[in-house]
C-alpha cells in the first residue's frame, strides 16, 4: 500500500473513531437507536411514490434536529472530581468513586457522566506492524482494512472502556458521590484526561454537556494468579553492603564500629550523638550479612507485546506476590535499554515497586541476551535461587542457563509456550499462556 | 407496560398494512404470553447462534424468491416480511433466561471474536425495540399509497415505546410538549420530502432531456434514431422465444411499427391503441379476426415497469396465457399491455389470412428537407417504374456494395442531417439507418412502405431449448407493400448479427446461466398449481412446528425467581399490595429510588446524605422495616401493622408532596 494511502487511510479512521465517540457521548441510547431506524428508513423510503416509510423518516429525522436544539441551553455549573484508588489489575473490575457538586441553588436530576479517557494516536508504523489477537480469523475485509484493528488500539492505547453512571437528584449545594466501574484491559498507566457531565433532552435523545478539566493517573498491575508453595532449594548467602542493604533482614544487626562520614553513606546510619560531640558526620560500621536473596529473571527478548509477553509478566507478579519480602530479597532482573535491577525486601522497598515495575516492562526486540547473562553471573554468588521466566528456548537461553546452575546457583526455568519445544531440558517446566492459572497452579 | 403496548400495536399495524392480519395477533399473544409465564427456557448462547443462523438463512431464501419473482422490488417485499421472518429469534429471546442475545449471536463476524472476550461481540442486546422499530418499517414498505393512519399510528407506536426511556431530567409535561412539537414538525416535513422528490425529479427530466436529447417518451410509440443504436450495447437476454414442435421460426418479430418520419424521428402516435377484444372462454385476446393462426410460439421475458409493447410474429392471431390488466393495439399492429407481473409468457398463434392494415397516403410521406436527396438518389438507382421487389433487390445490392454496418458512428457530422450524413458522406451506421433509409427511398420510388422495430431471432440455445432475443439483437427493418401485401425488407448488411455477437462480454454465459434459471423459476411458479402447493408447504410447516413444539416443550426450564428481573422485588407475589411501593414508585420519579444492588440501610443512608426536602426519614425507616416484612415475612403483618403502615407512607407522602411540590 502506498505510504500516502496509508495515511489517508488512517486519517479517515481517526475521523471515524472520533466520530463515533461524539456519537456515543453526546447521543443517549435511544438516541443511537434512532439514528438507526433513521438510516434504514432513509434508504427503504428514498422513493416515495412506492411505501410511505419517508413518514417514518421525518419523524423521525425530527426527533432527532429536535431533541438537538436542547443542547446548547445546558450550561451545567457543576463541579467534579475523581476519588482513584492506587492500583488497578488487568481484566478486573475496579470502581471509583467521582464527586459531583452542584454549587448552585437550583436542584439538579438526570445528569449522566462519562470518563475520558485520553489517548495517543498511532502513527502508520504502529498502526500497520499491530496485530489484534486473533486478527487472522477476521473476515477479509475487515483484515485488509483494518478498522478493527484500529478500534483494538484505541482500546488498547485508552486501557478501558470509558466509564459512565448516572448522578441521580442533585439538590442545590449537595455533593453526590458516583460509583463509576473501570474494567483495564492492558497493564501500565491509564490516563483521565475529563469528566463529561452531560443531560439529556426532554425526549431522551441527544445529550446537552459539560466539561470538567481534571487529569489523573492510575496504574494497573499485571494479572496474578496463585501459585502453590514453591521450595526453592538453597539457603543464605553473604551479602555484600551488609544491613545497610538489607537492615533487619539476615542474622543480626553487629555493630562493628564507627568511621568517619563518606560521600553515598544513607543517612540512618549516622551516629547522631557522635555527631553532636565532635561537630562533624560519623557513621556506624556493621558486621556484613548473611540472608536469602533469589532473583526473579524476566526474559523481554521479543518482537512485540503478545499474548506470551503478557503471560510472562503475569507470572513473575504472580511470583512477587509469592515470594515473601519480609524475611528475604528479592530481585527483579530484565533487560530494557539496560539492564534493570529492581529488589523488593524489608527496608529496601515493598513488593509494590516490584509490581509497578513490571506494571511498565516492555518488550526489548533488540536488547541483547547476553548482557542478560552477564549481569546474572556477577550476582550468581549473592543469590540464593533463582527463577527464570523465558520467551523462547534456544542455545543462548540454554547456555544461561548452564553458567547459573555452574556456579551453583538453584533454579526454577519456566517456558511460555503453547507447546515444549523437541529439544527443551528437563530442567525447564513449560507453561500455557492460555492456562497460566491450571499450570502455575501445579507448580511444586 | 406502555412498551409492551407498543410492541403489540405495532405488530397489528404491520399485520393490517402488510397483509398478515390473520398472523400478526397470534404474534401479539406469543409475545404478551411471555410476560405471563412463570419460566424460561434454558437456552444457550450456541442455540442463539443456531437460532440465528437458520433465521439469516431463512431470510435471505425469501430474497432469493422475492427477487425471482419480483425482480428488485423483491427486496421491499422481503422488508415486508422480516418481522414475521425474525419473529423466532425474538419469541426466543422473551422466553429464555438470557434476557437478550449476544451481538456474536447476531453477526457472524463477531462469533469468532468471543474468544477473544471481545467485549462488543459479548455485548446482550433486547431484541424488543429493534424489532418494534422494524414492524413500523415494514408496514410502512408495503403501503404504496398515502395513508392517513400511518403516521400517526407511527406516532403512537414511538411514544408508548420511548415514554419508558425519556430523560428523568425534566418533567413529563416537556416530554409531551416535545412530541407535540415533532409530531407536527414530522409531519410536516414528510410532505416536504414527498413534495421535494417530485421536483427533484421533474429538474432531472429537464436536465437529461437537455443533456442527451429527448429520445423516446414512456409509450414508445415514438422513436428516435440511436434508440436501438444503445440497446445493442447490452447483451442480455430480453425474451425467449420457443415455437410449437415443429414450427419453423420467423426470423424476424416486430415490437412496433411506425409510419411517419421527422428530424430523425419515427412516431405513430396519430394512431392511438384501442383495447383489444378478450377471447371468449379463454384467458387469451382476439387481435385479428377470428383469433385462428396456422402456427403458434411462447414468448417469456421481463416487463420490470409491468407495461410495455410486446413483441409479436408478423400476422399475430390472438394472444393467450398473457396476466395483464389492458391490452391495446393500434391499427399498425403495435400490441401495448399494462398491469402485467414483471415476468410474462404468451402465446401466440400467427399466419393465415389477414394482417397489417392497408397502405395509405402516410405510407408515402417523404421529410420535407430530405425529399431532393432522397429523389435523386432514386433517380440514380433508377428505381421508378419497378416492381416493388425489384426496386427492393436493388436497394439491397446498393447497401451491400457501398455502405457498412459499424455501431459507433465516430465521423458524425452535425452540421447536416444524420440521414442525409448517411446515404451522402459516412455511409455507415447501424440497421436504423439502413432501415430509415430504405422506407423513405421505397417511398420515393413509389412503394408504400413502414418502419418497423423489433428483434431479428438468430441465436438458439440448446442449454434452454429455445431462441434466445438479446437487447443486442434489437433490430430495425422495412415494411413495403409489394404485389402479396405487406412483405419485410431487410437492408441491414447481414454481417451485422456476427459483428455484435464479437462485443458480447466473457461473462455473458455467467449472466446467459442466471437469466434462464430465473425464467426457468418464474415459469415454474406460474405452472404450479397453487393449491396443491401451498396444502404440502402447510403440511410440512404443520409437521415442522409439532417437532419444535415437543422439542420445546422437553426442555429443562428454569422458574423465576421472585423479582428476577428487577430489584427490590417489584414483581408479582407477597406483599405486592404494600403502599410503600407507591411511595417508591414516586421516589422513583425523582432518582431518589433504590439503586440495582443497593440495601434499605444503604439506600437510606444515602438518602440522609442527600437531604431530600419534605422526607421525614425516620418514618421512612419505619415504613420500609414493615414493607420488608409485609413482603418477605411469611407471617406477614398483623392487621395493625398494616394499618400502622398506611398511615406512615400515608404521612410521608404528605409531608413529601407538601415540602418538594412532588
């Protein structure tokens, strides 16, 4: 397809998208219905020498230019803002509450409220190298065009449905708070962009609005799913930077001794009364510790986002959500433009940033495997086990693999796949995208 | 309850417009029956899809028939049939505890995509108001003329259907007010639309007629040089002919015969048609004498306008088997019929005595501004003073010798007559030209003699047994009356039926296929006998029913629950005489109701939040502990706890009408 084409092409979806919004903001239920029955009754009733459906259009036709004319005489004067919670999980429903304030005197009922949702738009790059799930087992038509496709990433791109509810009777000077429900359909950041608040006309049919400004974030974490009691072998091993890293975690808390402050020390280490006596930092020196640490490794070396990146996200949250922080570490290790190394404990951060974390992980198409496994080496020694989720297997994964278990360090490799390649080692356990739930479930 | 008003009536108006009055009230009661019933059947979203597939295909065998039988104003006929068509997927709809039907169910390019949870193909939508909305179309398809009661039965039918649903933002006097407004802005405006169709169509006409010349009018008893210059442009198939075993075919089978020539114009409209004589004891028309022929042929084509000239064989008898309201002919032997289906046979028996009638001075009329020419192209040929079959072998050698037959006619000049163009400068054209030509020289030389338009009968096709007359093979020749009476005289070089059959497209034997399969039906269907007919269908219909009857009524189904479909059981059973549902009803109005899922301790915590002005709300408290016990205590209340709850929602009704103006 042409380069000029395909922007035509996706110019004339975003004016179709948006249309289609307007419509479905602005236009009540009925409303839609009616622009329906008006399509149908134009194109049967075109002649009007043979049926008297054109009666049916007029009328209805009128309804609609009617019920029209209400709108700009909405002038609103509410106020609203939105009460989100801090997480959200993909796929489950999370309600939140909005306040709506009618500050003025005068009562108000049958305001309807919808959620912008604010979205970045494709270029053609994006728009022509997505694929929808299941995009194959659509028509031809559909395929070739693509606006499903489009429809999907704007879905996507927004991470819901926007939500809507009824704000009911509002007396002059009342705040009333509105349940609305948000159902994410990807993980990450979901962004509000406005509230609209709008009324209908007296038939029912095109809604008058209003528009609150009011920009908010919120996450949405990963799907998790249980996973049984996991035995990984291998117990505590010394840990370099001692409790400054890890505080109450490990054996005991000695302290060795005290020394003068140095540039990077934390500041809970100062020595605040040996501060006070000689008028300049000293910090205390502890004895260094020995705890459990295991590494959580996640394996990004893919094209795009699909549905076996996602299942692997999913089970290393599910693992963060397994593991327990409070009496060991634990460290989430992937390559993006780097290597990231993110760790979860008692003092250092909760399980929390982990998820967060791995709420925002894409896919690394050109990152490098070998920096992967040359950043595991170097804390092969600190760690105590090690769970590696992989994407694919091939003989840079298995060599990972190799030097992990040669310098001793306990595994547990997890394959996403729909089936166990021909050539996969006993060592690696093989789990469904489709039945993450079943197969983690069985984990020992 | 108005909407269930509303989906009967305009069931019954669509059982009155459309013709299914003896269906629509059986319909009604199914319908109606649903809300009675105390179950549901269990039906599965696979069984919806079912449902739905055999309920497409249903639908489009009815388009395939109606467009058969009726070309394409079938698929109006099949709008008019569709609420009875997609009456099951309703009935079933009503019936089964789903309480609406998957968009997957409806469209097949969404089943595939519940898979994929997508969230549109999961979508359950009420089938009630799409359908409601499709009755009103459907009536409104089948009624062709002006109908006083449409309109505002249509009226009616909308504001019973969408009372329920209007905003709860104003009060009921604006909604009334609004559709007062509509109602007359609506019908105003559909006399508009009807008024603005007629002159959007009469500055059409004017512009086309000034655009590409006025060629033909509507009776055809005129026509214009290059009329059938653009029939030949099309190669489908316009009549079958098929002569009685053993009959030899005419080779050619005039449509209409014309006398008087200007400006590149024939007409007969000086001889208006006049209505032919039926025959006695026969479905069939007289159209000379006694009706008898000594040969006869079946002609079957299509007359999508239901009127226009049929064509006959020279010496036409008498008709018969022809459905049509008037038959007509002029005294040049033009057959006009009106009011007939849009596919007709006739048959037609020829031959014998008898036929065109005699010449007259007309049939020597030469134009005005081609007569000079015209003489002196005679003189050159030296036809006066011969027979006129010499005169007219001569003509044939001289068209033969010097002119062509080419279609597209590229060198024409306008600064002449085309004729004069014609038989002077170009010498090339279609049998029009040679046919005009040769009536106005025979003329010349002293022979009477007719225009005459029609079809030359060249091409036979084993695959329907019959001959086949395409537009292309739309032709024109000379009626001269020679020394046996009236004779046809062919002009046209005969190389012309080879030079068209070479413009006939790679897909015509696709098309070919089709056409002969659709006349094949429609024969069909008029060959049936009716009765016989329609006592199977209803057989088996009757059968069919019995098995989905005994079918249904095995079917695990499912009691409703008490208030089921609505919360806060506002459905029938204990306790529904309560006030206090009056009281709710009102609050309501108002969108100060409960909410779907919401508790009394909940709703009237909210309440209290609210503040409502003139609802006492420990009362309220009071009156809804005694409701929820009037409602779900077995035990019910004592004849003074009913009393005591009157009193309270009588109180607070007061207070409420009182301090809110509700």
């Amino acid at each position: 397809m042409p380069p000029l084409f395909k922007r035509l092409l996706l110019r004339n979806f975003k004016i179709l998208y948006l249309t289609s919004m307007w419509t479905r903001r602005r236009f009540t239920p009925t409303g839609r219905f009616l622009l329906g029955v008006l399509v149908f009754a134009g194109a049967l009733g075109i002649d009007t020498r043979i049926n008297i459906v054109h009666q049916l259009f007029a009328l209805t036709l009128c309804s609609v230019l009617f019920a029209m004319l209400w709108a700009p005489f909405f002038r609103g004067g509410l106020r609203a803002r939105r009460l989100l919670p801090r997480y959200a999980t993909v796929g489950q429903a999370m309600a939140y509450g909005v306040e709506v304030e009618n500050p003025g005197r005068r009562s108000r009922r049958g305001i309807h409220l919808i959620d912008e949702l604010a979205i970045a738009y494709p270029d053609v790059d994006a728009f022509f190298h997505a694929h929808e799930p299941g995009e194959g087992r659509r028509n031809w038509f559909d395929r070739k065009v693509g606006y499903p496709r489009w429809a999907w990433m704007m879905l996507q791109r927004a991470g819901a449905l926007e939500p809507e509810g009824e704000v009911g009777w509002l007396p002059g000077g009342a705040t009333e708070r509105v349940v609305l429900s948000l159902t994410p359909v990807r993980r990450g950041w979901i962004d509000f962009r406005r509230l609209h608040l709008l009324r209908a006309d007296p038939l029912g049919v095109f809604r008058g609005r209003t528009l609150v400004n009011e920009r908010d974030r919120l996450l949405v974490l990963p799907r998790r799913y249980p996973i049984a009691a996991i035995d990984l072998p291998g117990g505590q091993r010394y840990q370099r930077g001692g409790v400054s890293l890890a505080s109450q975690i490990g054996e005991s808390e000695e302290l060795v001794g005290l020394r003068d402050y140095r540039p990077g020390d934390p500041l809970r280490k100062l020595h605040w009364k040996a501060l006070a006596k000689l008028g300049h930092p000293i910090v205390k020196e502890y004895r260094d510790e020995y705890f459990v640490r295991h590494g959580l490794v996640l394996d990004t070396f893919c094209d795009s986002g699909g549905d076996d990146f996602e299942a692997a996200i999913s089970v290393a949250a599910s693992f963060v959500m397994r593991l327990d922080t409070r009496d060991a570490l634990l460290d989430l290790l992937f390559v993006g433009d780097r290597v990231h190394q993110v760790t979860a404990g008692r003092h250092t951060a909760g399980r929390e940033l982990l998820l967060e974390t791995l709420a925002c992980v894409a896919p690394s198409p050109k990152g490098d495997l070998h920096l992967l496994t040359e950043a595991l080496e170097a804390r092969a020694r600190q760690l105590s086990g090690c769970i590696c989720i992989l994407l694919a297997w091939d003989e840079p994964r298995r060599r990972m693999l190799d030097k992990l278990e040669a310098r001793g360090t306990p595994l547990l490799a997890l394959l996403i796949a729909q089936a166990a390649p021909p050539d996969l080692d006993g060592r690696v356990r093989v789990l469904h995208p489709r039945y993450l739930e079943r197969d983690l479930g069985r984990l020992r | 309850m108005s909407s269930r008003i509303a989906q009967g009536l305009a069931l019954l108006a669509w059982g009155w417009w459309a013709g299914f009055l003896w269906l629509a009230p059986l319909l009604v009661a199914m319908l109606e029956a649903s809300h009675r019933v105390k179950w549901r059947w269990d039906f599965s979203d696979r069984e919806f899809d079912r449902l739905t597939d055999v309920t497409v295909f249903a639908t489009l065998a009815a388009v395939v028939y109606a467009i058969s039988s009726h070309g394409s104003h079938g698929v109006l006929l099949v709008v008019t049939w569709t609420p009875m068509l997609l009456f099951p997927l309703l009935a079933a709809q009503r019936f089964s505890h789903l309480g609406g039907v998957q968009m997957g169910s409806i469209f097949l390019s969404l089943r595939r995509r519940r898979r994929f949870g997508d969230p549109l193909a999961l979508r359950r939508v009420d089938l009630s108001l799409p359908y409601l909305a499709l009755c009103l179309l459907a009536a409104g398809t089948a009624v062709a003329e002006l109908d006083p009661w449409f309109f505002p039965v249509s009226l009616l039918v909308a504001a019973l259907a969408l009372y329920p649903v209007r905003s709860s933002a104003w009060p009921t006097g604006a909604w009334v007010a609004s559709l007062a407004v509509v109602a007359m802005l609506g019908f105003a405006t559909q006399q508009g639309v009807r008024q603005a169709q007629y002159n959007l169509e009469e500055w059409v006409i004017y512009w086309l007629q000034g655009l590409i010349g006025d060629h033909q009018d509507p009776s055809e008893l005129t026509t214009a040089i290059g009329r059938i210059g653009e029939l030949k442009l099309s190669d489908r198939i316009a009549w079958q002919l098929s002569p009685d075993s053993g009959a030899r075919v005419p080779e050619l089978l005039p449509r209409a015969v014309f006398r008087r020539y200007g400006y590149g114009r024939w007409s007969a409209t000086e001889l208006e048609p006049k209505p032919v004589p039926p025959l006695l004891g026969d479905d069939g028309w007289r159209l000379r004498g006694d009706g008898e022929g000594t040969r006869s042929l079946t002609l079957s084509g299509d007359l999508p306008d239901q009127q226009g000239l049929l064509p006959l064989p020279q010496g036409a008898a008498s008709i018969s088997g022809l459905l049509a309201e008037s038959v007509r002919m002029n005294e040049l032997g033009t057959l006009a019929v009106d009011g007939t289906p849009e596919f007709v046979r006739y048959r037609v028996a020829y031959g014998g005595e008898g036929g065109y009638m005699p010449p007259g001075e007309e049939d020597l009329e030469l134009p005005p501004n081609l007569e000079a020419t015209l003489r002196e192209i005679v003189q050159r040929l030296g036809l006066a003073g011969l027979s006129p079959r010499q005169a007219a072998a001569r003509l044939e050698v001289w068209f033969e010798g010097e002119f062509r037959y080419t279609l597209f006619r590229r060198e024409m000049r306008y600064d002449i007559p085309p004729l004069r163009d014609f038989l002077l400068h170009s010498k090339a054209g279609h049998c029009e030209y040679f046919a005009t030509a040769g009536v106005l020289l025979l003329r010349a030389a002293g022979v009477p003699a007719r225009y005459v338009s029609g079809f030359a009968v060249v091409e036979y096709s084993d695959l329907s047994d019959s001959w086949l007359l395409r537009k292309r093979h739309a032709h024109a020749w000379v009626l001269m009356h020679g020394e046996d009476g009236w004779e046809n005289a062919d002009f046209t070089p005969a190389a012309w039926v080879d030079e068209e059959a070479e413009t006939a497209p790679w897909w015509g034997g696709i098309s070919d296929l089709w056409t002969l399969l659709d006349y094949a039906m429609q024969r069909a269907a008029m060959d049936r006998e009716e009765d016989e007919g329609n006592l199977l269908y209803y057989l088996l219909l009757a059968v069919l029913a019995a098995i989905l009857a005994k079918r249904l009524y095995n079917r695990p189904k499912r009691l409703l629950a008490e208030g089921e479909a609505d919360s806060w059981g506002w459905r029938g059973g204990q306790g529904m005489e309560s006030p206090f549902l009056d009281l709710l009803e009102r609050l309501r109005a108002r969108d100060l109701g409960p909410r779907r899922g919401e508790t009394g301790g909940m709703w009237l915590e909210r309440l209290r939040g609210l503040a409502p002005q003139g609802l006492d709300l420990e009362m309220m408290q009071e009156g809804l502990r005694l409701h929820y016990r009037l409602r779900f205590d077995p035990r019910g209340l004592a004849p003074e706890e009913r009393a005591r709850l009157a009193e309270v929602v009588r109180g607070l009704l007061v207070r409420w009408r009182s301090g809110s103006g509700g």
